[in-house]
C-alpha cells in the first residue's frame, strides 16, 4: 500500500472541506424538507389520496405535481 503523510496546512485544507461538505449536505437536507413540505399542503390543498409525490417541470415550461408510483415487491418464486 502506498501512502504520504500530508503537512499540516494540507490537512487544513482537508479539514476545512470536510467541513464545509457537512455544511452543505445540512443545508441541502433542509431543501429536501421543506420541499416536501410544500409537496405534502399541495396534496392535501387538492385532496389527493395518501402517498409520494414529487415536483417536475415539463417541456412547455409547466410544472406538474404527480404521483410516484410504490415500486413493486419481489414475490417469491414458487417452484
């Protein structure tokens, strides 16, 4: 295995960027809350039934709230 010890101000560097990825995945968490927040008033705005939805834009420019179809469970194969 090869390996370099780093001087200290390239740690420093190391360190900082570490810190401020955790920054940004925090602030980006937040994001993902509060949209679906606003995803979840609009569904209960419209009286849509329980479940996921989520946000796209379309080609014309629209965007449209849709519903996010459950993946399907594997069934057991029966032999």
């Amino acid at each position: 295995m090869i390996q370099r010890t780093l001087s200290k101000t390239q740690g420093r560097v190391f360190v900082a960027l570490s810190q401020q990825k955790a920054e940004l995945q925090r602030a980006y968490q937040e994001i993902q809350e509060a949209e679906a927040e606003q995803v979840e008033m609009l569904r209960v705005k419209y009286d849509l039934p329980e479940g996921r939805y989520s946000i796209r834009q379309e080609a014309g420019g629209e965007i449209v709230l849709f519903a996010v179809p459950e993946p399907e469970k594997a069934k057991p194969q029966v032999e």
